[in-house]
C-alpha cells in the first residue's frame, strides 16, 4: 500500500508541475508533455494559448492522485478492497480530468486557429 501511495503522490506531483507549467505559457509546441493533436500542432501562440485554458483542469487531476495517496497513507485501511478502491478512485478521476483538458485543449486550439485567420 505505501508503494501504490507514493506512486499516486509521483504521479500527483507531474501532473500539478505540467499544470502550472501550461497555466504560464512555458510549453514549447510539440512539448511531450502537452496534448498533442493535430489542432493544437498549427502554431507556437495556438498551442500555448489552448494549453494555458486547461493548465488548471490538469492541476486538479495531480491533486486528486494526490489525495488519494495521502488517505492511503494516513488511514490504514482493514482490507485490500478498501486501498483498492481508493487507489481506482484517485486513477478514475485523473483519468477523466486529463480526457476532458485534452478534449477542452482541442476544441479551444480550433476556435483561436479560426478566429485569427477568419474562418467560420
């Protein structure tokens, strides 16, 4: 269980430093650590403008690996499915934060592409 916390706290940590790093614009296009899909690859200003919109999103997922190793750590649990659940809990809800940020990422680098070329 202390492995499978301090994975979830690792795992915490990356994802709250990627968030801050997107949130300042520090992101280089074609970063490994950005969402790399065809919308947000046009350009350096789309991908940092889109990526700055969802740092915050990736911020709360890290913080939820983060609480889920935390309660592992510091409330023993009686049984294996008590840690197991908490453990699929913290992944679930990093999970579907980093798929709604890449989502929102995508959609936010078509909207800045069109509106600085004027298409519709």
């Amino acid at each position: 269980m202390i492995i499978t916390a301090l994975a979830l706290f690792i795992v915490g940590i990356a994802l709250m430093f990627n968030g801050l790093q997107m949130r300042k614009k520090r992101l280089q296009l074609g970063s490994t650590w950005g969402f790399r899909t065809e919308d947000t690859m046009v350009s350096d200003a789309v991908w940092k403008h889109s990526h700055s919109s969802v740092g915050l999103t990736v911020m709360f997922a890290g913080l939820g690996a983060e609480i889920a190793g935390a309660i592992l750590l510091l409330i023993p649990a009686q049984s294996v499915t008590v840690s197991l659940t908490v453990t699929l809990c913290g992944l679930a809800w990093v999970a579907l934060l980093y798929l709604a940020a890449k989502s929102r990422a995508s959609e936010m680098a078509t909207r800045i592409y069109k509106s600085s070329t004027g298409r519709r």
